[in-house]
C-alpha cells in the first residue's frame, strides 16, 4: 500500500475562524491539520469563510448551505469531474437533506463521521448495509447501534500545544459551554458560592431563557463573572489559571463527550464532573478522567434536588481547593490519551484496514 494516502474531507470546518466552531468543526480542523503532518494528502470541502490548514492539497470552499441538497457532495462531484482526481479515502462530515448514497464511485472507500443521532448520519438508519461509520465516542455508539447502525469508535483529540500547561492556579472557578437547560451552569454557580469560590461563566446564551434563567441573576462581577465566547487564547489566559473546572450537567443532559474536558486536562485544570448515576456521561463511561487522579465524579440520583447535589459535590469540590489533585497529572493524561496526533494516527490505521480489507460494520481500534 502507498505510504501517502491520498484523501477527500468534507465538512463545516472553522466557518469563523479557528476556536470560534462548534466542537465538530473544530475536530474536523485539528484532523485534517494532523493528516497533514503525517504525510497524506487531504483535499479540504468545507464552508465559505474556513481557514484552512497549512500544507493542505486543495481548498474548495462550499456553500451557501440549502435545505434541499447536499452541496458538499454536489462539490465534491463537480471537483472530480473537473480533476478527474480519484481519491483513495472520502470522509463525510455532513450531509445535507438532498444527500446521494451513491457515492462510491468517487473513491476507493467512502467512509462517514457521526455527530449526532438526530441530524447526521440519518440516510443510513436502519440500513444493514450502513458501512464504515465512525462515531466519537462509546456513547454515541451505543446511540447508533439500537438505530440498527454500527460504528467504528475513535475518540476526539485537541492539538497538544493548543493550550500551554498552567501549574500555579488563581481562587476561582470556571464553566464553560453553550448555556441552554441540560448543561445546568446554576448548579456550578451555587456549588461555587457554596465553597466561597468566585466563578467565570464562560459560553455565549445558546438558549436566552435558560441564559436569564440560570446565569443572568447570578452576575455580579465579584463572585459571578460571564464571558460570552472566548478564542483559544482567552481560554488559556482564563481557563487555565482556574482552580477547578466544573462540568455540570442535569437530569435530561448526557454529554456524549465534552471537547472542554480535554480542554481542562491539557491547561492542567481538574474537573468536578457531574454524573447521573444510571445515565453516565462519557468524562465517566470512556475515562476521560480517573476519579481522584484528574478530579473527581459527582455521582447524583436527581439534579432539582440540590441538597444531594451540595452534599456531594462541596466535599470534593474542597478537596480539589486543597489541592489534592495534581495538575501534572492532569495534563499528563491529556497527552496520554487525547492528542490530536493520536486521534490522526487512529483514523490512519481505520482507513488502511479499509484498504486492505474492504467496507466494515464496525472495526476495534487496536491502540
């Protein structure tokens, strides 16, 4: 087999700029730069206004987006007609309501990344023959799978000099993501208050309501601060001085994996990680953290009971402020497990056992 590989990526990668996407983007992104880096030739389909990643073999900037088509693979199709160019891996990352499943003429494999139950991914639902389709992570995979589609599981991964390890902490917290209900940011902030640690509530208000609801009578830039977005710089210049990342979440949240908990871990931050007990999230179900080395699970039965919530979290939340955990270790998992460069070296080995072996179902990941 041919050591450069040469392949087609299509998605909605950094449509305003890098650190400003939502985490799917952003990973697409960090990929297509890792490909890169390791000597395969990437063809980048992706949004008008992406930057793209240096070195890559060609940029085709896609859109406007339409309800009725798929315009990446409309771009995709108009590009190999022009080149003649056959690639030897297409990777989708989006499709759109028009979407063509008769795609494999492009390339030697195709092969689909899954973000969500609810929008990607649907034209292969219950299709038995859905083949070569990545999820990010076991729970998205177990979503997959009573849908009667089977994935290949490899997990997310951030550059490692994203974020700069921070060993010495400031007295204060932080929270960050799209502030909408089942991310319960009030929980954090009462926790916070709980112990007399001020709080940086970092997201922009995804859901008004929930933002006036959870956040807004809690400002008082003295205990409460909110930021409403931040780039990778602002993240490291507030997140990584925090003494503590809380990753909250509710009754009706199950987060499927959490881009800012690797985040954390690679700035050397522990984190207090809610967790609902019968309905873990994946910091819990593909350790992301080991409880008591990088922080500590917050194991609750009922997120409205608040005196459960207190209870459990304000001891572990003092032993992370008496620092217990180290932060060393922290960013010494990150590097173990959640790199980019690892995540790049993952698809690699999925898409030559493609080559060599034909479409699967679904494939273990051997490292």
């Amino acid at each position: 087999m041919k050591e450069k590989l040469d392949i087609c990526m299509t998605s909605n990668v950094f449509p305003f700029g890098k650190g400003h996407a939502y985490g799917g983007e952003r990973i697409i992104g960090y990929l297509t730069e890792e490909l890169i880096k390791l000597g395969h030739n990437v063809w980048l389909f992706a949004r008008e206004g992406t930057i793209p990643p240096e070195g890559v073999k060609d940029f085709i900037p896609v859109g406007p987006l339409k309800s009725d088509k798929d315009v990446y693979y409309e771009a995709v199709l108009e590009y190999f007609k022009k080149y003649d160019t056959f690639w030897d891996i297409y990777q989708c990352n989006y499709f759109g309501d028009g979407y063509d499943r008769d795609i494999h003429h492009l390339a030697k494999r195709v092969c689909e990344l899954t973000w969500c139950v609810w929008c990607h991914c649907k034209p292969f639902f219950n299709h038995i023959e859905a083949q070569n389709i990545i999820s990010y992570s076991s729970l998205m995979q177990s979503d997959f799978v009573v849908r009667g589609v089977p994935t290949t599981m490899i997990h997310y991964g951030i550059p490692k000099d994203l974020y700069q390890f921070e060993p010495i902490p400031d007295d204060y917290a932080v929270w960050i993501g799209k502030i909408e209900g089942g991310k319960n940011p009030k929980a954090a902030i009462l926790l916070a208050r709980a112990v007399g640690l001020p709080i940086v509530i970092i997201g922009p208000p995804y859901n008004t309501g929930s933002f006036w609801q959870q956040v807004g009578p809690y400002i008082d830039n003295k205990n409460v601060f909110w930021v409403r977005g931040a780039s990778d710089e602002q993240k490291q210049k507030i997140m990584s001085k925090a003494k503590v990342f809380i990753s909250s979440n509710d009754n009706t949240w199950r987060e499927h994996f959490g881009i800012v908990n690797i985040e954390a871990l690679a700035m050397g931050v522990p984190i207090l990680a809610f967790n609902r007990i019968g309905q873990e999230c994946a910091i819990s179900t593909d350790a992301i953290i080991r409880d008591g080395e990088h922080g500590f699970f917050l194991n609750y039965k009922d997120s409205n009971n608040f005196e459960e919530i207190l209870a459990t979290g304000y001891p572990l939340l003092q032993r992370i402020i008496a620092s217990e955990i180290s932060r060393q270790e922290c960013r010494d998992q990150f590097e173990a497990k959640w790199t980019s460069e690892i995540m790049a070296k993952r698809y690699v080995w999925f898409y030559r056992h493609l080559l060599q072996n034909g479409d699967v179902s679904a494939v273990e990941i051997p490292f």
